[in-house]
C-alpha cells in the first residue's frame, strides 16, 4: 500500500459554469466539448509546475508547486476562454470557473485529500463564471508579483466552513458579477424536467484511512455505472465531491444541486469484514426509496465494489422509474409534459392486457404530438403497437404493423445511445416480425452501453432463441433476472425460459416456467397460448385443451393462419415445432 504524506501546496479547483443545464440541451456534444477544452489546457500543464489529481466529469483538481504559476494557469485559461467564445449546445458560451487555495493536504498515491481540497472547492463556488476566485492569503502571497487585478469581496461565508473567508476575484474583462451567497437556499441550477440523481461521497464507518479511500472509489464506480443509464442525469462527481466529510440534508442538496434523487451510503469494516451499504432517497420528501448492502472480505474490495455498482445501478433504474410515474400520475392533466406522458403510459405497457395497451399507445401518441422528435415515446408506441400482433389482441394486424413500422422508422434515427430505447425497438422490431438479428444486435449495442440493463438482456434472450440458440438465450434471461428479480418483467423472463427449454426440446421443463409466469401474473391471457403447445408436446392433451380454450376466450377468430403470423419472428424450425403443438391441442 502507498504510504501516505503531507504536504503544503496550491490547489486549482475548476468547474463548467451550469453543466447540468448544458448536458440537457445535448449531452454528447457538451461532453466532446468539454472533454477537448480540458485536454487543450491540461496538455501544457506540466510546464507551469501543474499536476491534475482527480478529474470528475465537468470539473479537475489540479496542484502546483508556485502559487504564481497556479494563478498565471488559471488566467491564461480563463483569457483564452473569454477571447475564443465557444459556444456549447443551445447557443450558451462556455464558461468555467475556478477557485485556488494553499492546503495542507493528505498525500496518498496520485490522490490528494483534506480540508484544504474541501476549501478549494468551495472558494471556487464564488467565482466569477470565466474568472477565478483566491483567498487573501494567496492574494497577499501574489504581491506585486502578477498584474492581474482583483477585485475585494470582503470576509464570506463558505458552507461547512467554520470561519469567514475573505476572498478576492477576477475575471478577464474586469467586470466582476456579484456571487451568490453560498448559504441561500436557492437551486445552483434549475431542476431538470426528467429525473437526475447525485452519488454523495459515502460515509467511511469504519475510522481508517484504508477504507476512505475504498469508499471514495465505489462512489467514483457507482457514478460511472449509473452514468451509462440514459433514463435520467447523473450530475458530475465535481459537485458531489463538495458534500465529502459533511452532515447534510438531502433537501439541501436537491435544492444546491437541482436533483430529485440522490444516492448515499457507508462503508463498514470489522476486522477481515467489509460491510457497503447504500440507499436511494427522493430529495423533495426525504422518503427513502430503496436500499441494500453487500459484504465481503477485504481481500475481495474490488470485487465488492463492481457488485455495489451493479446493485445500485440495476436496483436504482426501476426504483426511479416507479418513482418518476408516481410523480407524473399526481399531476394535472394540463400541466403534462411528454416525459410525464411516457411515465404515465409505462404501467399500462407493462400490464399486457389488451384494454391497458390500448391506453398506452394514446398517451404515447400524445407524447409524439407534443415532441415529435422523442425517440423513447416513438419506440415505445412501436413496441405496444408490436404486442397487439404478438399476443392477438386484433384483427388488423396488418394495420398495426404498418402503424409500428413508421414508428419504427422514427425510433431508428432518435433513439442512439439511449439503452433503453434501443431495447423498446428492438423488441418493436422483433414483435413485428422485422429483422430479428438487427433487433437482437440493438439489444447488444444497449448492453455494451449499460451492462447492467434488465430489459436488455431479455430482449437479447428472447433473440437469440428466435433465432435458434436457446442455451445462449437462457443464459441471457438468467441474467436479467439476477439482475432485476423485482422488475415489472420478471414474468416475462419466465416466459423466456419456458420458452427455451421449448427451443431445446424440454417441453416439461417450458411448462414449469410458464406456469411459474403464470403464477406471478395472474389474469394474463395469453401465455397459455405458450402452455397448450408445451402440454401437446409433452403428451397431455387433455392439459393442451384447456390452455388453449383458456387463451381463445375473447379471440373467436383465431385460426393457425392469424397466429402464424403473429409469430414470424421465430425461425422456421422453432415456428414449425411451436404450431405443430397448438395444431395437436386443437387450433385448426
């Protein structure tokens, strides 16, 4: 282990002014932007004396071995910056702030840590946008050593720090914009109109400097995981790493931060045990949402931290998205914004009845009208549109596909990089009866996004059987299900199991886990459509019967025409076994 040292030095603490806001108009664009800026200034770093130690999405701490050199960086960043106008998504010019203090700080490894990082940070809160902001201490030290003028704010006060700070400020033009005061209530940023969440720095419970630094890797895993997801804003590192050693309401950081969730938890180690535990709490109530731990042996840390990270990351997905329907269900009707229409249309999409779907694909369409371009709200209406043909709920499927084909079309070109858009088109795509290796490789490009997404490994799952590896794809619902046994979909991984075996010639084994999915979703119709082809098969005929009068009752006009067709996404052999099943129970 590294051994750990202190030393006295300056530390650069800077930040993208209103990344959060950025990030909403186009997160890719921002990143590249970001991420290129950084590099251009970074790269010449070393020559000034610099060091960057921790980088954290939109913001670095950096350390110097010259105060001079560390004031003269931060200028020479800040002039370029103000001279060259570039402009991030939305039209907004980018901007960062920065922040400089001298610190007594912990040196372990490439890290630095104490409350001198803490300060850094703070001080850099009440910089100017484009400007920087120093201590008089530093102000003093400069003397007249630099021609950089600077602007008194007098003695301020920093949260959580014990005594007023006199600061001194700059900026490029001369011109210094008064800085909030870090004590109001107010949002840094304007809340954002879908979910975001922050991974506060977890508590280290067990009072050694060892697991601290454990503690800090696992919130820095559990950041980058959760940041994979699509479905809401994970805010940088930068601004958690300011709540790190601090008693704080989650209220409080809702408000700082314009978050809705936020992620906290602690590590624990009793002798060769290490116990991490974490929990989800909605910032507006303070009501906890969801919490687990895990544990292990200290020989097993990073193990332990990657199994924290997915627990968080595939409990947190679901749990935020029951949440955010919740929140969408107690609004007004004409208070509705596209996003809360796809909340409210989610529940509908997961009952599988056929009166629950239809309501699900016009609160979708009315999503579309109200943002024509949203790629969820489009693959999610190809996907209900999909399930009115796979599980016969009409007589015009022929209508219906065509519906879904347009949405399909739309959902193809809007839906990159978004997880789980990929995966509601690529199920639309399969259901349809398009290209079931295009839709299974959707569900693949979504998995190399976020390893951890449910959906998408039953989807993969429910591909690679269609197309005739059922051992591959009873591998893939395992591990939707190991991942998410709470998910509104885990009768569905059932049904995928079921369904393999089928594949692989275990009709009593299918039946078992159709009858499982069965049981956990009582009231469905038509996975006994998928249990009287299991029982034909496995020689009861008597069984066979009555799971198909049981999937017929509301479908007078089924006929193995209709249902071959609804099934064109198995391959032929599979669609040859499955009819030939329901042709023995019975269906002409």
């Amino acid at each position: 282990m590294a051994k750990s040292e202190r030393r006295l030095v300056p530390i650069v603490s800077i930040d993208v002014v209103g990344f959060s806001r950025l990030v909403q108009h186009n997160e890719r664009q921002t990143v590249r932007l970001v991420r290129r800026a950084y590099a251009h200034f970074v790269n010449r770093i070393g020559e000034r004396g610099g060091a960057v130690f921790k980088t954290m999405g939109d913001g670095l701490l950096a350390e110097f071995t010259s105060v001079i050199a560390a004031v003269e960086w931060v200028a020479r960043i800040q002039k370029e910056l103000h001279s060259r106008q570039l402009r991030a998504p939305g039209g907004e010019i980018l901007q960062v702030r920065a922040g400089i203090v001298m610190a007594d700080v912990l040196v372990h490894g490439d890290d630095l840590f104490g409350n001198g990082v803490n300060l850094a940070v703070r001080v850099q809160n009440l910089s100017p946008p484009g400007g920087m902001a120093i201590t008089k201490w530093m102000y003093e030290y400069l003397g007249g050593q630099s021609d950089l003028e600077f602007t008194d704010l007098g003695p301020s006060i920093l949260k959580n720090i014990p005594k007023t700070v006199r600061i001194f400020v700059w900026h490029p033009s001369g011109a210094v914009a008064p800085a909030a005061k870090p004590d109001e209530p107010a949002a840094l940023v304007p809340p954002s109109t879908r979910p975001s969440v922050v991974v506060l720095p977890f508590d280290n419970m067990s009072g050694e400097a060892d697991q601290a630094y454990f503690a800090d890797a696992v919130v820095e895993e559990i950041t980058a995981t959760l940041a994979r997801i699509k479905d809401f804003f994970v805010i940088a590192r930068n601004s958690a790493f300011a709540y790190k050693g601090r008693a704080i309401d989650v209220r409080q950081v809702g408000r700082e931060l314009g978050v809705r969730y936020v992620v906290e938890g602690s590590v624990r180690r009793v002798g060769e045990r290490v116990r991490i535990t974490a929990q989800l709490v909605e910032t507006e109530t303070g009501n906890h949402v969801w919490s687990d731990k895990v544990n292990g042996t200290v020989h097993e840390l990073f193990d332990l931290q990657d199994s924290m990270a997915a627990l968080v990351a595939s409990a947190i997905q679901p749990s935020i998205r029951q949440a955010e329907i919740d929140r969408a269900v107690l609004k007004r009707p004409d208070t509705l914004a596209a996003y809360d229409l796809v909340m409210r249309a989610m529940p509908h999409l997961w009952a599988h009845q056929p009166h629950e779907n239809r309501q699900a694909i016009d609160l979708l369409d009315q999503a579309l009208k109200l943002e024509p371009g949203y790629g969820l709200a489009a693959a999610l209406a190809a996907w209900a549109h999909g399930q009115q043909i796979a599980y016969n709920w009409t007589q015009d499927a022929a209508g219906e596909r065509a519906h879904a084909n347009r949405l399909i079309e739309l959902a193809s070109s809007t839906t990159a990089g978004n997880p789980t858009a990929m995966t509601a088109l690529a199920s639309a795509i399969m259901q349809t009866g398009g290209d079931v290796a295009q839709a299974t490789a959707l569900a693949e490009r979504a998995l190399a996004l976020d390893p951890n997404h449910a959906w998408a490994w039953l989807r993969r799952g429910f591909g690679r059987v269609y197309l005739g590896f059922p051992e591959e794809g009873l591998a893939a619902f395992e591990a939707s299900l190991r991942l998410s046994p709470l998910d509104p979909f885990a009768f569905n991984m059932s049904l995928g199991m079921g369904l393999a075996h089928f594949s692989a010639g275990r009709p009593k084994q299918a039946i078992e886990f159709a009858s499982r999915a069965l049981a956990e979703r009582p009231g469905l119709t038509w996975p006994y459509r998928d249990l009287a082809t299991y029982h034909a098969h496995a020689g009861d005929l008597q069984a066979a019967q009555a799971a198909l009068a049981k999937f017929g009752a509301g479908r007078p006009d089924l006929n193995i025409t209709s249902i071959r067709d609804s099934l064109r996404f198995m391959h032929p052999g599979l669609l040859d076994q499955y009819m030939r099943g329901l042709e023995l129970a019975g269906l002409q």
